[in-house]
C-alpha cells in the first residue's frame, strides 16, 4: 500500500526552476499551515519531498500550492495519500480534532507514520497516544516536537525532539532532515514532548533575562545601545539573545514566536511539573499573562519587555 503511493505521486514541477522535483520520497501530508507548518511545508518541498497540505482555511495553502504541494480538500483525504503524515497546530484539542473529527486516523494507510509535531504537553500527548494505540495500532505515532520560530520554519534548521520507536527512524529521516538541522532521539513515545518542555523553559528565562536587562538599564537612564555593547560578543548571550536584543533596539515585535503560544508552553511545562514547583517560572507566566491581557499576545515574545518598563508607573 505504501508502496504504491509513492508509485502514484504525479511529479510536480518546480515555478522557479521550470523542471520536475525529484520524487525520491513516500509521500508526506502536512496538516496545520500556519507559520511553523508552512515553513515546514517549504522546506519538505525544497528538499524534494513529495507533499500534500490541508488546513482548516485553504487560503494558508495558496504559496504552497505554487511551490508544487497538493492541496486536499479535506483531511481524510490528505491522509489517504500519505504514508507520513504530520500534525502542527496550537493545542491538543486540535490535534485530536483533525485525527478524530476530520478522519485523518481512519484514513491513513496500513503501516503509516503519524509525526505529532506540535507542542501539546505531556497530558495531551499521553491522550493522543491513547486514541493512536486504541483505533489504529497499526499505524506508528512519533513525538517530535520542534523548536524554533518562522524563519527556521522557512529555512530548514528547526531542531526536533524525536522519540517513539527505533524502527521507524530510517522511515522520517530523510523528512526530519529536510525540516531540521540536527534531530535529537530522547526515547520512548513521550519523551519528545518532554524534553520539548524544558528546553521551552531554557527559552523562557533566556528572553527573561533579555526583557528584564533592557527595563533595568532603561530605567536607570542607559541606552539599550550601551546594554548591547556591554554584553555583546561575551559569553553570558546567546546568539539567539544578540538577536532579540537588536529587534527590542529597533522597537521590532512582529512575532517570529508569538507570546501567547510562548505563554502557552510555559503553562504547559508547570502542568507537568505539578504544582508548588518552579515558583520563579510562575511568577514569569503571572508577569506574561499581564501582556497577553494587554493585546499583546500577537507579538514576539520580547514584547514583554514594554510591560516590565511599565509596571510601578503612575497611571
């Protein structure tokens, strides 16, 4: 059955180039085009990967469908022509509406590969594990959340936490090479997601430390050009800090990682954690639901940089 999607995938030809896209690859579906699944769509497509998208609004799908992705009209349907698909979107309950309600799960073909990708937690995971193994355990479901914003999306480098089974590797490999720079195996189905979690809190309290420096040194009267040239190029930033240091310099926050999803992983690793623990990563979530609460939860997650400034001002 696998075999034969991959011998009924009609060639596409790339806009650019004006010549048939190698078709070297299973088939993969892409479910969710929103920034991260269309930058994952674009670079499955690059590396000549055969690929089918479907989102819940066919018009995320239109740049995609010029790249040479084939558009389903449903997600049963994506399913149907896959022998991988992958989920990316915002919340458990999404996933397990587009495998339940939408007929993804019914629909995959004997021995397929299901990639969770999204960032759903422990409990949502462990849900989506249940409803995997208790309707289509025949088909082999891989955590593998990613981390990254957009512009890896787009180009290739996002870094994915792997787990589930040993065998399907060789299976995504030429999949999870496209999307990502390194792929990094945890273990059992599981582990992914929570490894997901604690490198999310890594991230957390890196753009902690570069909101909170910027609100400390303006208002002690210094230039966050004074900050920069302080701390750039020493060991206490990252490069993904210098960056984020340079957008809050210039007043950008357009989201290359929305606050509210951001917020959204934070929650998610104090559930897992339980409760009582990791007091200062609470207090963080207090302090960024206070910006989300402002309209900012649209903006990149250093926009919280505006609240800190803002908090002990007289109204």
């Amino acid at each position: 059955m696998l075999a034969s999607l991959a011998n009924r995938w009609q060639p596409s030809t790339h806009p650019a180039k004006g010549r048939p896209v190698a078709q070297t690859h299973e088939p993969v579906a892409i479910f969710g085009i929103g920034a991260m699944g269309h930058g994952m769509a674009a670079s499955a497509l690059r590396a000549g990967i055969p690929t089918i998208v479907w989102n819940r609004t066919m018009e995320a799908t239109r740049g995609l469908a010029e790249l040479g992705a084939q558009v389903a009209g449903s997600a049963a349907d994506a399913a149907r022509r896959a022998a991988t698909v992958v989920t990316m979107v915002t919340d458990a309950d999404a996933v397990i509406s587009i495998a339940q309600d939408g007929g993804m799960l019914a629909a995959l073909p004997q021995g397929a590969v299901w990639a969770q990708m999204s960032t759903i937690g422990v409990a949502g995971t462990d849900r989506v594990a249940a409803i995997a193994g208790a309707e289509r355990p025949d088909v082999t479901l891989l955590d593998a959340p990613v981390s990254g914003s957009k512009d890896p999306a787009e180009r290739g480098e996002l870094t994915i936490f792997a787990s589930g089974p040993d065998e399907a590797r060789p299976r995504v490999t030429p999949l999870f090479d496209a999307l990502g720079q390194r792929t990094i195996w945890a273990g059992e189905t599981g582990a992914g997601t929570r490894l997901k979690l604690a490198a999310n809190t890594w991230l957390a309290f890196a753009n902690e430390a570069v909101a909170a420096s910027v609100a400390v040194a303006r208002c002690l009267g210094l230039g966050i050009e004074t900050v920069i040239d302080a701390l750039g190029g020493g060991p206490l930033v990252s490069s993904w800090q210098a960056a984020k240091l340079q957008r809050v310099a210039q007043g950008e926050f357009s989201a290359q990682f929305a606050l509210s999803l951001a917020l959204k992983d934070v929650h998610l690793a104090l559930e897992a954690a339980g409760s009582g623990r990791l007091a200062a990563l609470a207090c963080l979530a207090d302090e960024w639901q206070q910006a989300v609460d402002q309209g900012l939860g649209e903006q990149d997650l250093t926009v919280v940089t505006r609240v800190i400034e803002q908090q002990g001002e007289t109204p």
